[in-house]
C-alpha cells in the first residue's frame, strides 16, 4: 500500500477550455469549494468566444487559479500536456470546462489516492448507474466497444477509459511521454499506466452529457482514431519510452516497484 497522503492541500486541477465562457466560471467556482484544491490550471485553447476574457478574470480575482491560453488551436490534448506541466500537486485530475462533469464529485475520484490504495483513478460513468443524461446510442456503443478493445492488450477491467474524470499521483502523469493529439490522451494514458503497472482503481461518477447543439466536440472520426491509437500506444510502444524518467511505485496490489532509467528526448522519439 502507498502511504497515505496527509496534505490537505494536494489537488491540482487542470481544466482544457475551447469556447466554455458561460460554462468556465461556474466550474472554477465548484472547484475552488474542493477543501483538498491546491490550485485551477485553466488552459485556453484558442477560444474566439470571450473565454480568455473570462479566464483571465478568474485568475486575477482568485489565487489559487492560473490561467494560459494557446496562441493557435490546437486540440484538447495538447492542451492536457500545457497543464500538466504547470501542476505541482501531489494528485492531479482533469476537469472539463464544460458541466458534463460536476466538481462536487471529485473527492470521492481522488479519495483511493489519499488512502494511500490507489496511484491512478478512473470516473465511470457505467461501473454504478448514478445520474446520467440519455443521449445518444452509439456513442454508448462506441465507448464500450473502445473499452473492450483497450482492455483486451492492457489487461485492465477498466469500465470506462474514455472517461473525462482522470485521477493521477502528480508524479507519475508529470513524468508520462504524451505524443498523441486531438482526444487521443484518454487512450494513450491507460495504455502507458497499464505498461506501468500500478495500482488502477475506478468509482462511480454522474455524467450531465450534452447535444452536438449545445457544443458537444467529439465525434465519429474521433473513434475511428482511437481504435488506432489502442493498437499503436498498446502494441508499438515500449514501457522506457512512455515515461521520461524513473518511476517508482510502492509494492501494491502484487505490484512491484517499477524503476525507469531517464531517456533523452531523441530516445523517446526514436523508440515510439
């Protein structure tokens, strides 16, 4: 078992946001309720609707809030990897900017971390049916069958990996090699944390979905890409160049410590 984490103030929050100005703020107000948040990593991605406006007025009125913006789009990944490197908690989780997701259930993501149980934390939105928006079929045919096909080369019984709510200890998504792009951070991460082999908790989660009217981004394209990305981040990719330097794990769960020798970045492009 990993000890347990004793500071109260160990979350860090990275929030990607491409067009949410109405939506951003009352997010970050939810956030900054959490009694375990360290700090809000707000990262603009190139939004042309007011939503830097609106994020640099959050960071100037509130401490605990960052706020970076790309100069050119693009994509939620890239701006995944911006945050994550601005974080300094010892938890880190991601937060979309949008109200599909709500704040007030992160503790209960982020408490087999603070246990000292878990060093990865997936939100499903189907291990326990809690509120959830009924939208459309195939997508909830698209997402089990990505689940299906990513658990067949990770090994993991995972619910739900296309899951918004992501938890990590700090340490490990700090020192994780993303290359993909687009949406593709879902699927790289849980295949790079199953080479890993850390200790991979799940809890239920509620999922306030919404309609491709009401902005929703993803689509069919973006799964057709996935099933590529399983196949390449599971089969064409080796535990040394997922992480950038060593690793270590507590003995947990039957795992044992896992130590990475640091790579250069000309090894790591070389190997994937």
């Amino acid at each position: 078992m990993n000890k347990p984490m004793e500071n109260e103030r160990c979350l860090s929050v990275v929030v990607p946001a491409y067009n949410e100005r109405v939506t951003l703020p009352l997010i970050v107000n939810k956030l900054l309720a959490l009694p375990q948040l360290l700090e809000v990593i707000i990262v603009d991605d190139c939004s042309s609707d007011g939503t830097d406006a609106v994020g640099r007025g959050l960071a100037e009125t509130h401490p605990q809030v960052r706020y970076t913006r790309h100069e050119k789009n693009a994509g939620k990944t890239e701006a995944l990897k911006t945050g994550l490197r601005l974080t300094t908690g010892n938890i880190v989780i991601i937060q979309d900017a949008d109200l599909e997701y709500d704040p007030e259930e992160i503790p209960q993501v982020i408490q087999p971390i603070i246990d000292g149980h878990a060093d990865v934390v997936y939100g499903s939105r189907f291990l326990v049916r809690k509120a959830s928006r009924v939208l459309y079929f195939y997508h909830f045919v698209a997402n089990k069958f990505l689940t299906f096909l990513s658990n067949m080369l990770t090994n993991l019984n995972m619910t739900d990996v296309e899951t918004g709510y992501k938890a990590f200890r700090g340490d490990i998504i700090r020192k994780m090699t993303i290359v993909s792009s687009g949406f593709g951070f879902e699927i790289e991460v849980t295949a790079k944390v199953a080479k890993l082999k850390c200790a991979v908790y799940e809890t239920p989660i509620s999922y306030y979905g919404r309609t491709y009217e009401e902005g929703k981004k993803i689509g069919m394209m973006d799964g057709v890409v996935a099933m590529w990305l399983i196949l390449r981040f599971n089969l064409f990719c080796s535990l040394e160049s997922s992480f950038t330097e060593r690793v270590q794990l507590e003995a947990n769960g039957g795992n044992r410590p896992r130590d990475l020798e640091p790579l250069s970045m000309g090894a790591i492009e070389e190997r994937i």
